[in-house]
C-alpha cells in the first residue's frame, strides 16, 4: 500500500459495510479478488447490525418477554409484573452488536479483507477520494455501491434527533415516553410501535393507509390489528399528520382523519416513512451513474450501474429495503466483478415483520394476483387446527397458499402467527423452485407443529 500523495490501486472497492457490502466483500475474497472494503465506520455491519435489524429484533424478543408473561396466565402460569430496567436492556443490545461486528471482523481478516476507514466520494469512473482515512486515493478497476438508505422524515414533522426521531434513533432506547406517537404503516413503524407499548409508553401508531403493513394481504394483517389494538393506546387508520409545534419538553401534533381533527400531545414521535437513497454526497455526478428522484441507483439483474465500473446493492437499490435481499446481491455482484455470469433473478424475497404475532410472506400475494390479473386459487388454514398452536395458547395464527389453478404451481405463501419468521424459508423454497402442490402436500412435517400447517394447506 503507497500513501501520502499516492493513490492505491484496487482490483476491486467496496463502499459500505453493511449487509451488502460485507457479503459483497467476503465473497469476492473467496473468489481471489482482494477486496477493500470503505467505511466511515470502523466496526462492519452497517446501520443493520448497530442501529437497525439487529437491535430492533433483540428489543422486540425484550418484548415478547412482556407479552409471554401476559399470556402465561391463560395457561394457569401467574407471573408478577414485570420491572424492566432499561440500563440492561441497552446493555444486552450492544453485547449483541457487539458479539455480531467481532464476528464480521474476524471472518473479514481471515479472508484478507482489507478495510479502510473513511468517507469516498468519486472523482470520477474510476477514481476515490477517501476523507479522514489513511489512504487517500483508490483507483480501481470495479467498484460496488453498497452506501444504503435513510429514514424520509415527514413534511410536517421534522426529525430533531430529540423530540422527533427517525427509526434508527429511537432504536438507541435513551428513553421511554409516557406519551409516544409513531407514523408509518410499514414494519419499521409496527415494530417499534410494539417494542415502546412493552416498554411501557401509551403508544399511538398513526397511518395514512387503511391497514398497517399495506404491502401483506389484508387476513395476514387482522390478526396483528387486533392485537396492537389491546396493546397501543390508539390505532389510527387514514390519519395524517397536519401540523406541529414544540410545546416545552413536548410536541403538539394535529391528527386528522376525514373531516376530523384533533391536536394531542406528545412526549416524542418516531417517523417512518420509508427511505431515501444516501448517494447525495458520493460525487456520483462525476460519473455516469443514474439515480433516480428519491435517490436510488439504477441498476440491473447483473448489479450493473449505468457507469461500466461501477455497482450497486442493497437499500441504495430501491426497495424492499430487505437485509436477506442486499446480502444475495451483494453475493452477486462480487460474482459478476469475477467474471461469473451471475444474476440477482429471485422470485421470492420473504419480507416479514417481527411483531406479535409475527406476519410473513413471500412470492404473490392474493391482492396483487387480484390487480395484476392473474389467474390464482387460495387455500388457507387458520391454526385452531393446530394442535400445537392450541396448545400453546397460539390460535391466532393462518397459513395461506396461492396457486396457479392449473398447474397447481406455488405462486405465493403467507403466514402469520407465532414464528412466522423462521417456516416463511420454506415457503419461499417453494416459490423458488415452483413446487407444486402434490410435492409440498407430500413433505412430511414434524407433528404437532405450525409448520405442517403448510402441507396441510397444500392437500
């Protein structure tokens, strides 16, 4: 490595070191190609692992705890209140991190990941300039994008880092709001939503759509409603945000739903909204990259930006904003920039949301099957046919399969119920692979389980 008024030359540069970037990076070093990885921080892992999927996930299994203890009465299990004490809940998030980023760090240096710390902007297709680190210039031959999102704030509700926070933020727990107003009908806002009411907050979760979660069909998302319902404050459907104003320690935001208004009182609010591509700052324009109006790379199926040398995966892509997505075409890309003819061609990217109960899916939806005019059947099966769901106090669940009428090919798998999360693989293995019926009916499930609820679905 030449410093001082040298520039390095890389065979292949990745920026970001999030789930994108360090897949991108450790399978390119698999394949030879002697990867440095830039980042403006020093530990890997991006805003997944230190303040977004990672700390969101192990909160909300804090909050599963709470909600454990509340169902257990059901079972003849009487536990006392529960006393959180929020110094060891933030504790155990970061020896979590923590544990993850030492993991990255090690399986990085075993594999000769170079990683350099600092801030790239492009000087042009084929040169960087890294701020504040100890290589001052990159040439490369390849270079990945792997720079992620940020939280979209609200025209009339601002982010303030104190009083209005966007997701990321309010995942920091520095406190716990008597009053908490949440915006946003995606999983980011449904989750957090859930974590502050078992935190103890009177929760108030406000969106402008008529059901939380728009992107899932409406019988996966009842069953969640009903219980955010008995757990928040207010659910507020086909609401908007009119207006704010700091009042002290306090915001004042005026709800209106209809023809109706209402101003309330806040000890803080969380937006979210959605993402923003981060390539404002990148010096992208001295290339030939195109990004379109919220900021997200063009690319194609091969992970191709519009300039030659240069990629992109993960969030800076355009959604779904999905961990599991920016991993496989981080993957990709580090294939493409070897030589391999490889594609990001997926049929199914599971999405989910970690809430109680949990919602997953993969592959058609019922709605869109219905928008898009495709020819479909449903079967779905509600878990009081579950003998282990029942007995686990667990009812509240449903499996669901779309399917080609014809063919009886698996276009689609929802779930939602207690460990959604981890059957929804299989069902995305399904859609993959297009199974059909006959083949997912004659998989033999353990018994009792919620996961043989998919084959009986198929039968």
């Amino acid at each position: 490595m030449v410093v001082g008024e040298f520039t390095q030359e890389a065979n292949l540069v990745i920026l970001g070191a999030g789930p994108g970037g360090y897949s991108a990076a450790f399978r390119a070093a698999e394949l030879g190609l002697h990867p440095v990885l830039v980042d403006s921080r020093k530990d890997l892992g991006g805003i997944c692992l230190h303040a977004g999927c990672i700390p969101s996930k192990t909160l909300l299994h804090v909050a599963e705890a709470v909600y454990f203890g509340q169902r257990a009465a059901a079972l003849g299990v009487e536990y006392s209140p529960p006393r959180l004490d929020l110094d060891k809940v933030r504790a155990w998030v970061r020896q979590t991190t923590d544990r993850l980023a030492a993991g990255l760090a090690s399986r990085a240096k075993k594999l000769g990941v170079e990683i350099v710390v600092g801030r790239a902007t492009f000087d042009d297709g084929r040169n960087l300039s890294i701020h504040g680190g100890s290589v001052p210039r990159l040439k490369f031959r390849r270079a990945i994008l792997a720079v992620g999102a940020r939280a979209v704030d609200h025209p009339a509700l601002a982010f303030d880092g104190r009083l209005v926070l966007d997701p990321w933020q309010a995942l920091q727990v520095e406190r716990v709001p008597p009053r908490l107003l949440v915006v946003g009908a995606g999983a980011p806002a449904v989750e957090l939503a859930s974590i502050y009411a078992a935190l103890g907050s009177k929760v108030t979760l406000a969106f402008e759509q008529s059901q939380c979660l728009p992107a899932a069909d409406a019988d996966l998302v009842r069953p969640l409603e009903r219980q955010l319902a008995e757990r928040l404050h207010a659910l507020k459907a086909g609401c908007t945000i009119q207006e704010s104003s700091v009042v002290g320690e306090a915001v004042k935001i005026t709800l209106a739903a209809g023809d109706d208004r209402e101003s309330q009182t806040f000890d803080a609010a969380i937006v979210a909204l959605g993402q923003r591509g981060n390539t404002g700052d990148l010096g992208l324009e001295n290339t030939k990259v195109k990004i379109d109006a919220e900021g997200f790379v063009e690319i194609d199926a091969q992970m191709h930006t519009t300039e030659s040398r240069i990629m992109a995966v993960g969030d800076v892509t355009g959604p779904p904003w999905t961990a599991d997505r920016a991993l496989a075409q981080g993957r990709v890309a580090a294939e493409v920039a070897a030589g391999w003819n490889s594609a990001f061609d997926a049929r199914a990217v599971p999405r989910v949301a970690f809430t109680d109960p949990q919602i997953a899916w993969c592959g058609l939806t019922e709605a869109q099957a219905n928008s898009q005019g495709v020819a479909h059947k449903v079967a779905k099966i509600p878990w009081g046919a579950s003998g282990r769901a029942v007995g686990m106090n667990r009812a509240d669940g449903l499996t669901k399969l779309i399917y080609d009428p014809d063919t009886k090919m698996v276009l689609g798998v929802g779930i939602v119920g207690v460990g959604a999360a981890e059957m929804i693989g299989e069902g995305a293995l399904a859609v993959e692979m297009g199974v059909e019926l006959d083949d997912l009916a004659g998989t033999i499930h353990p018994h009792p389980s919620m996961c043989e609820l998919l084959s009986d679905a198929a039968r």
